[in-house]
C-alpha cells in the first residue's frame, strides 16, 4: 500500500466542501511542477462568510512529502481552540478519498498540541517521532527543526 493517489489533476465541480460547523471554498488549484511540487487544492476555510483559515491537499507522494504531509492547514489566530481544523481536515479527507487515497500524510510541529489533538482525532496514528527537517528547507528557516508524521487512513 503507498502513499500516491489514483488521479493526480483536478476533479471538476469541487469549488465548494461543505461540513456540518465549517465549508470549504476553493481558492485555487496547483498543477505543480512533478516530481518536485505536487498539484494540490487550496481552499479557504470558511465560517459563514467569513475566511478563518486555509487548508491544502497535495495530489501525490514524493520526498518531501514526509515534510509537507499531504494535508497542511492554518486556523487564524482568533479562531483557534473550537475545533475548526479538525472539521476542515474531516471535509479534506472526503477529498482525499475521491482521489483514490487509501491513507495520507501529515506532519505537525511537535510544539503545536491543537494540530497534533486534531489530527489524532481524525484518526491519525504517530509513524515518525521527532523527524529532522532539512537545514536546506524552509520549515528550519522558521524554527521548525522537527516534526512528528502521522498517517490516517482512509479505508
């Protein structure tokens, strides 16, 4: 079983995710550049009318997916502590599906408790603990020296 997805470009009509708290609202779609950046949905996390947050899926598996994870999400600072990325990541991983998934990556700063308890919650289970991040890598430029990998799967 690997890491990759069965389509690796875009679904069409998937501008909007709805959830039962939050939706997702399209911002753009990536084509990358394989084998180095991977195509991947950016989407706006929604509350009502109102942006709190991003969310991304990559479409693929390479190097640096350990880094990157296939999921990354931000909750804005006013809004965190209510679950928002745990509902986000919940919608994203129905995305995931429809990509042929059978389990995904994603990596969190060990020091970030509110992503890893999300992640955890999605059902997510520790496979690296501590992970160096490349000095080379953009992640160490902004402190993040390590990151704990979680796979969720999907099946």
């Amino acid at each position: 079983m690997s890491y990759d997805c069965l389509i690796h470009q875009k679904l069409l009509d998937k501008e909007n995710l709805r959830g039962p708290m939050i939706h997702l609202r399209l911002q753009g779609f990536y084509p990358g550049n394989p084998p180095q950046d991977l195509p991947n949905y950016c989407y706006m996390i929604m509350l009502g009318h109102e942006k709190i947050g991003s969310i991304t899926l990559r479409l693929g598996f390479n190097e640096m997916t350990m880094i990157h994870g296939h999921i990354g999400y931000t909750i804005d600072t006013a809004y965190r502590g209510y679950g928002y990325s745990y509902y986000a990541l919940q919608i994203i991983l129905e995305l995931a599906k429809e990509h042929g998934y059978e389990r995904i990556i994603v990596t969190c700063d060990p020091n970030n408790l509110r992503s890893i308890k999300s992640v955890l919650k999605a059902g997510g289970r520790m496979i690296h603990e501590f992970r160096d991040v490349p000095k080379d890598h953009i992640y160490y430029v902004l402190g993040i020296t390590q990151l704990h990998v979680y796979e969720i799967p999907l099946t």
